[in-house]
C-alpha cells in the first residue's frame, strides 16, 4: 500500500514538472509567433505604402513580454516618416487577465506620423489577438490643440474613437470610427472643420488582396474656407454628449473667415461586389444641404459605378504601381513604363466588358434642377465581337459612350463666371456660353441649357459636332 501511495506521488510529481515545464515556455513559443506576426505585418504594410522604406527596425523578444520598434521613410527624401512604437504581452498574465479569454497576446502600439506640414496627433491601438488568429483593436486618437507654428496651419480635434475586428476565416475585416469634431486652423482663419463624422466599414477578402463589401461615411456638417464657429479645442469626449459642436471662446482662436463652402447631412456608401472573376463598385453620395460660393442649394445627389472590372488586371495593376513606387527609376522612365503596363493590361481588361456609369447626379438649385448622366462601356469579348487580339488601339474604338447634361441657363452663366476669370483672360461667362450656342456646342430652350455626347466607332460628338479630339475625323486612324 505504501509503494502504490509512493507511486501516486511521483507520479504526480512528474506531471507537475511537466506542467511546470510548458508553462515555463510556453510564453516564450508564443513570443517566437507573436515576432513573426508582426514581422509578416510590417511587409504587408511596406507593400500597403507605396514607395515606403524601411529606415529602421528592432524586435526585443522577453519571457513575458516584447518590444518592437519601426520606422518607415515615405518619400525618397524621408522627409515624412512613420513610427510605430509597441508593446507584444504574451503568457497567463495576458490569459487570466482579459475579458474575452481565451487571448493569446496583447499589443499596444503608438503610431506616429512624422515630418508634415501640419502636425497630426497620435494613433494609439490596443489589439487583442485569440487563439483562431481572430484580432480586436481599439483605435484612439486623444483630443489635440496644437500650439500655433508661425504661419503653419495646426490641427484641433476631439477624441477620435473606434474599433478594428479582424477573423482570419474569411478573411473579414469590420471597422467602426467616431471622430465628433475636428478643425484645420491658420492664422486668418479656419481652413476647414468637420463635426459629427462616423466611418463604418464591413469587408471580406476576394482574391489578390482586394476586399468587397460596405463601407459607409456620414459627416454631420463640414465648412471649408472660414467659419463663424470656432475650431474645436481639445477637451476630452469621455463626459461630453455624443453629438458635439465646434464649442466657441478660444482665446487664440483668429477672428471668423467667410464661408467658402459647407454641408450637412453628407452620406457616402461605397459597395463592392464580387462576382465570379469580376467586382462590380457603386458610390452613392448625397448631401442635405449645400453652400457653394455664397449660393444655397437645397440637395445634392452623385452615383458612380464601374461593372464588370476585371480582377486579375486590377491585382496586376496595383501590384506594378507598388513596384515602381517603391523603385529608383527616374519620374520620366516610371511615367513610360506605366505607359507600357495599361498598354499591356488593357486588352485583358476591356474583354471583360467593363461598364462606367455616372447616374444619377442631381443638383437642386433655387432656379431648377441640374442633371447629368454619362456611360461608357467596352462589349465584352464574348458578345459576339470579333477578336480583336492585343491591339489597344483596336480596343479602344470597341468602347461607346453617351451622355447628357441640363441645367438652368442662370446657374450655367453663375458657374462659367469665376472671380479669376480675369487673371486667365477669358472672356466673360456671358461670352463664352454665347458662344457656345451660337457653335451648336450647347442648346437653349424654355430658360435650360443642355448638352449631349456620344463615342462610337472612336468618333467623338459633342451635341451632334464632331469633336476633333483624337485625330483629324474623330477617331483612331
């Protein structure tokens, strides 16, 4: 009896060592993962910056936790960097610790933007990393009121707030951002401010690195070129309501500029839809509200959407950019060899049968609507066409367009009249659009003023003239 008790014990003895053991080290494997992670993501970031480079970069690995530090120069002359200061926690500190057990890591970095003209705050992101490779991380930008710099515009702004999920599954990417108020201010006046701006955005990898899905941006209000409100300062949101306004009696605040233009109630959806080896994007913008050199307009409405793009030419081409990018060649010899890419790529590109539509676009003015749609599209190879081979001349008179536009003829003068018209030396708005008519460019009926386009066969006519625009009949010989 007492030899089985003594081999109870040092079998438990053994186990315990062995627990012991792996627990020891296991922190320690997983800071060996959590390093080559987060060396992974720095070369998925340089390939995400184009042109970037990488000045520096340092990895301390620890028992129980690590340090990495990493800057990256931005243009050639490295005058604006980007840092990136973090702290990797890893081990049963971490486990027993946190909320949403079980997580593996923790990962607290700075980021800072170095070398601008106007000095931006710090990012500050705390990620959660779990066992499936599932991340959470909370974004913040703390409120900032920058001290003056000479003339140098400087930055005032709220807390900037948001979250970041990421699941390797997919992949997906969820991203929610809430950025209250913030102001770009200058000596004689606010440059631009925003209030109210929310950023939410769900996405799912496709193929190549390219993500579909929803992406939604709502700004409550936006002014630019002066304001009669004051720019933000920098108090914290932590107590304040969540709806807040650029709050006013800055002592050093400049005195108040005329409005060069504002909004409110801006909407921007942006889908991205795959389908089979194409993606379909749509942009749907709308605004409430708008002012526009001193003239009200009471709504504003913009579609774009590009069908039928084909995906491998799009990977290929933001691959060839990232590649001359990040390359020494000179501006003139990147120029000619981007030349050469689209030349290559798009014969491929138009057999999809891509489609570019710009509909609907609705202005409303206190004189009437302004309306405008435009199309353009390639016939996919299979609809019948001949083949056309890798010629991208022969291509491009494949592609069709129409397109119209009308709008009250006084909104027409309003428009074609900028106040540096004089500088240029054109001739009054009153010239031009008479002009204009009197060419047959534009017509005139019941106070509105239109215009039609149409491309086929590579000829080009503006409201029934041919437009001498791309050889001596319209078109490519």
């Amino acid at each position: 009896m007492a030899g089985r008790v003594g081999n109870l014990t040092l079998s438990g003895l053994a186990v315990g060592l062995v627990l012991i053991l792996i627990g020891a080290s296991l922190p320690l494997v997983l800071g060996t993962q959590a390093q080559r992670a987060y060396q992974e993501l720095l070369g998925a970031a340089v390939d995400a910056l184009p042109g970037a480079t990488v000045v520096f970069s340092r990895y301390d690995r620890g028992w129980f936790s690590s340090t990495a530090n990493t800057e990256w120069a931005l243009e050639a002359s490295g005058a604006q960097r980007l840092r990136l200061d973090s702290r990797i926690e890893q081990g049963p500190f971490i486990w027993f610790n946190r909320k949403g057990f079980p997580v593996l890591a923790r990962v607290q970095t700075r980021a800072e933007w170095l070398g601008t003209a106007v000095q931006l705050p710090p990012l500050l992101v705390t990620t959660n990393i779990s066992t499936d490779g599932s991340a959470v991380g909370r974004l913040l930008v703390p409120a900032t009121d920058q001290p003056r710099r000479n003339d140098s515009p400087w930055l005032r702004n709220t807390d900037l707030t948001g979250t970041l999920h990421f699941s390797p599954a997919a992949p997906t990417v969820l991203i929610e951002i809430d950025l209250p108020a913030v102001a770009l201010v200058t000596p004689t006046g606010p440059l631009a401010q925003l209030t109210d701006s929310r950023l939410r955005s769900e996405l799912r990898g496709w193929t190549g690195g390219l993500y579909t899905g929803t992406t939604r941006l709502t700004i409550g209000a936006a002014r630019f070129g002066g304001t009669g409100a004051e720019p933000a300062n920098a108090s914290s949101t932590a107590t304040e309501p969540r709806r807040q306004r650029l709050p006013t009696g800055s002592p050093d605040t400049p005195p108040a500029a005329p409005v060069g233009a504002s909004l409110h109630g801006l909407v921007i959806d942006l889908t991205q839809t795959p389908s089979d080896r194409t993606l379909d994007i749509q942009l749907q913008a709308q605004v409430d509200d708008l002012q526009l050199r001193g003239q009200d307009y009471r709504a504003a409405q913009v579609g774009i959407s590009a069908r039928s793009l084909d995906g491998e030419s799009l990977i290929d081409l933001i691959e060839a950019i990232q590649a001359l990018s990040s390359s020494t060649r000179t501006p003139a010899l990147r120029g000619l060899v981007g030349l050469t890419l689209v030349t290559r790529l798009l014969p491929r590109f138009l057999a999809a049968g891509p489609r570019f539509d710009l509909d609907p676009v609705r202005l409303d003015t206190p004189d009437g609507p302004v309306t405008l749609h435009l199309r353009v599209a390639a016939p996919a190879a299979g609809d019948g066409s001949a083949n056309r081979g890798s010629n991208a001349v022969t291509w491009l008179t494949a592609i069709t367009g129409e397109g119209a536009v009308t709008l009250p003829e006084s909104v027409a003068r309003d428009w074609l009249g900028p106040a540096d018209q004089e500088h240029r030396g054109d001739p009054p708005a009153e010239q031009r659009l008479d002009r204009w008519l009197d060419e047959g460019w534009v017509s005139a009926r019941d106070g509105q003023v239109s215009s039609t386009v149409h491309l086929v066969d590579g000829v080009l006519t503006v409201n029934g003239r041919i437009l001498p625009l791309l050889g001596p009949t319209g078109g490519f010989r």
